[in-house]
C-alpha cells in the first residue's frame, strides 16, 4: 500500500520513493510502503489545520463520539481480515493478533463512550465573579507508533486524542504500519471529516523528525526507545510542546516464599513470550526469595523447556522477532551472557517447517544472573528472562527499583500487608499483585517513571493528557 492517507485521500509519496514490507515470518517483502518526507507531513499537518477550522472542529463532542464508537463496530466487523494483516505485518501469532484487533475495537468504544463525559468545572470565587475551568484539544497531536502492537497502538494514542477533538497526524513505524492504513479507511467510512486523522508513512529519521520538528504541531506522544524518546522531546522542547514518551522498561516480577507458585510460573512464561518479548512491559525480570529458588527455577525452567517460537498459523508460544537487526541484537544479549558464565536453565525450541528466512528466537532462561550484568539491567525486547534471587523483602525492594526503567512490576505473594507495601515502594506506573498484564487494559492508565518516560495513556487520564485547561474569569458585578 504505497500511499499516505492525506485530508481523506490516498496519496503517493512526494518523492515518489517506497519501502519495503518485511513479512518476520519469512524475511520476503510482501508490500510497498510510501517513503514520507517533510514535504507529506507539511501537507498532512495543514490539512489537520483545516480540519479543526472546518467540519471537525465544529463537530460536537457526542458527535466525536458517535464516529469512534462506530469505528469500533466496523473493525469489528472485519476482525479476521485485520487480525490476518496484523499478524503478517508482526509474526505475532493469530491468537495475539486476533486479541489486538479486539483491543483497537475497544479503545475506540471506550472513547467513542468517554468523549462527552470530559467535563470542566466551576471554581467558587469572589461574590462578583463567575469562574470557570474548561478542558479543551490542543490542536493538531503528533503520533510516531512503534512496530511492536500497530493495531493496539493505534487505539491506544490516536482514538483519545481524537475524541478530545484534536486533529491527528500519524507517523506509524516502518517496520509494521499496515493495521493503522488500514484503520484510517474505516475512521473515513464511520463518518471522520477529511483531515481529522492524517497517516504519513516512511523512516523515522525523514518523516519522523519532520514531523516532531513541524512548527505547526501542538503536541507530541512517541512510544519507542529512550534514545530517539530524547531526541522527539529535544525537537519538542524548542517549541515549548507537552510531550506523553512511554520508552520502555525492565520490569521485575518478584515472587516471595508464600506464593501460589503454580500461577506465578504460568504468567511468569507468558509475561516473557508475549508478543516474542517485543513488549515494553513484559515482565523480563525474574527476582525469586532464596529460600525457594532452587524449586521454583526447575518449575520455570520445565515450562520454558516446553516453550515454542513458530510462524503465526502455527500459534505457538511466540513468533520471531521483527526484524534481521533485532533477531541479531537479541542474539548478541544471549552469547554475551554465555561468554560471561551465566548459566543458561532452559531454552524453548523454533517449532519444524518455519521458513529459514524468519527472524526466529527460542525462548531462554538464565539465572543466576548477576545484578550489575547487561541481561539484568538491559532491555532486551526478545524473549530472554533474567533469573535473580533475593533474601529479604527489603532486598527485593531494592532490587526491583535498581534500574533506569521504571513501568510495570508484578508482586507474588498471599501476604497482603507485604503486597500493599511493596507495591507502594515500587518505582513504577502499574504494579500487577498475584497477576501480570490486563489484556490490552484499555481502562487501566499505563505509563512509567525515571528512563520509561512520562504521561499516562489508556483509561481517562489518556483524554486529560490530550487536552488544554483554560480558566474564565467573568466580573459580573454584585
């Protein structure tokens, strides 16, 4: 699909240059991207200019709402179809894709419900004066998706900010972008004025930096890495713009000597070969009480055993990774912990009659791991889990904040004194007691601290990011 969608058209690049599509499963291209430059996002931009001074900035908030809950019933309605696309574009398998695009249908029905119930608020003043608090859209918001959950992703950032009523341009990743094109037809046929959502495809350095560099944007969110997470806030910061940057993390799951250990290793696995590891939240730090390490690793380590990475039809545990490079950097994170001595306990297997052209890893375990070593310290979006034991609940505190990251923790334990502290000495934006992730958790505000950025998406606190407060003061006499 060579085109940008541009003020409701589907346009070419104006270099005319494209990209290609990678298929992970195979590593053959299997559809053409169009290479954006500054020149679309200057056409993309003022045509979402316009559209706030046309049809959809008139358009009131229930109506707004009208069009994304309709949205969602449209995708719905071709589930299958998107949930196909989905998992060509990623290698996810059919089971994650198919709950992606059930995730990207509910954001658009929770904020399809949501966008009328932003309300202001008065403020009681002087005796002669009337105030009050209004919330209202920034303006044109700027997207730049990562590769990782297009479909979710979409609905995640762009569908609160449209229900605020601001006008959207979407750089979506080169790497897997199909879903979000695919999306910006079905917003058209709900009934979106022409120029509302704008998608500008091509390389982050050309369309995305032309992007957040825009003089006529009125803010930025970005998901991705904390490098080019700077960069955007940089590009951001010479404009005074409010940036929403969720970067990533390295998020503990820490399992005390009380815990229901059955459960805790069956979320553990999947915390880790969710999505192949390609997840900012996954849980990709093991910390196990001493006490019960021994015992619990061998259950962890008989479950990663039996673990599988296959192509999407085959619905494995996993898929392969994104891409060539990514494949090679998770690579280089398990030979670099081999070289230095770590002791591999299990290693998952790439399931027969995968194409050897796919971007394959099997799930692995390692631990003990050392806690100043790269494995435990690193992102490493693969499926790699780093195995660390503690002694005492204090350690585990300690242990758990001691990185840069700070976006999800998961607490196992029947205690609920020690789950109510622990999860309030957590540095971190969600904590997960006896569980781990929600499903897509359209309503929960996600978000992390320190290194994994700032500002909340999901749930409502997502509706108050994307938009301004102005306070009215009106003398009215006594």
């Amino acid at each position: 699909m060579a085109r940008h969608f541009i003020n409701g058209q589907w346009v070419p690049a104006a270099s005319g240059q494209t990209l290609p599509v990678i298929n992970p499963s195979t590593g053959e291209t299997f559809d053409t991207l169009a290479r954006g430059d500054a020149r679309d996002i200057d056409a993309a931009v003022a045509a979402a200019r316009a559209a706030l001074s046309g049809a959809w900035g008139r358009m009131t908030a229930t109506e707004r709402g009208r069009i994304l809950t309709k949205m969602g019933a449209l995708i719905l309605e071709r589930a299958e179809e998107f949930a196909q696309l989905e998992a060509r574009d990623t290698g996810k398998p059919m089971s994650q894709a198919r709950n992606d695009i059930q995730v990207a249908a509910r954001y658009c029905e929770f904020y399809g419900g949501a966008a009328d119930k932003v309300h202001g608020q008065q403020i009681p003043y002087l005796n002669d004066f009337h105030v009050v608090v209004l919330r209202e859209p920034y303006g044109v918001t700027a997207h730049i998706l990562p590769w990782n959950y297009p479909a979710q992703m979409f609905g995640r950032s762009v569908v609160p900010a449209l229900a605020m009523g601001n006008a959207a341009v979407l750089k979506p990743s080169e790497d897997a972008c199909m879903t979000p094109l695919a999306f910006s037809e079905v917003a058209k046929q709900a009934g979106l004025p022409d120029g509302a959502l704008n998608v500008v495809t091509g390389l982050g350095e050309e369309a995305g930096a032309a992007l957040t560099a825009h003089r006529d944007i009125d803010f930025v969110t970005f998901t991705g890495s904390p490098e080019v997470g700077t960069l955007v806030q940089k590009a951001a910061a010479d404009r005074t713009l409010k940036v929403v940057l969720e970067l990533g993390g390295k998020s503990p799951q820490i399992v005390f000597d009380d815990a229901d250990l059955e459960r805790a290793a069956t979320f553990i696995l999947k915390a880790i070969t969710q999505n192949a590891g390609q997840t900012c939240s996954a849980g990709s730090r093991l910390l196990v009480q001493r006490s019960i390490y021994d015992s619990f690793m061998k259950s962890v380590a008989g479950r990663f055993a039996q673990s599988t990475a296959g192509t999407p039809e085959q619905d494995r545990d996993c898929g392969p990774l994104i891409n060539a490079a990514q494949k090679e950097r998770v690579e280089g994170f398990i030979r670099r912990a081999r070289e230095a001595g770590i002791p591999m306990l299990a290693q998952g297997k790439v399931a027969d009659g995968v194409h050897p052209g796919g971007f394959y890893v099997a799930p692995t375990l390692f631990g003990e791991v050392p806690r100043n070593h790269q494995l435990a310290c690193e992102e490493v979006f693969g499926p790699v889990l780093a195995a660390i034991p503690f002694d005492t609940e204090e350690d585990a505190i300690a242990l758990a904040n001691a990185t840069e990251f700070g976006l999800l923790a998961g607490v196992w334990t029947r205690d609920g004194g020690r789950q109510t502290r622990v999860a309030k000495q957590m540095k971190c934006g969600q904590v997960y007691i006896n569980s781990y992730g929600a499903g897509g958790g359209v309503e929960l505000p996600f978000g992390g601290v320190k290194k994994s950025g700032h500002g909340r998406e999901k749930g409502f606190l997502a509706l108050e990011e994307f938009c301004t407060v102005k306070t009215v003061v009106q003398y009215h006499g006594k």
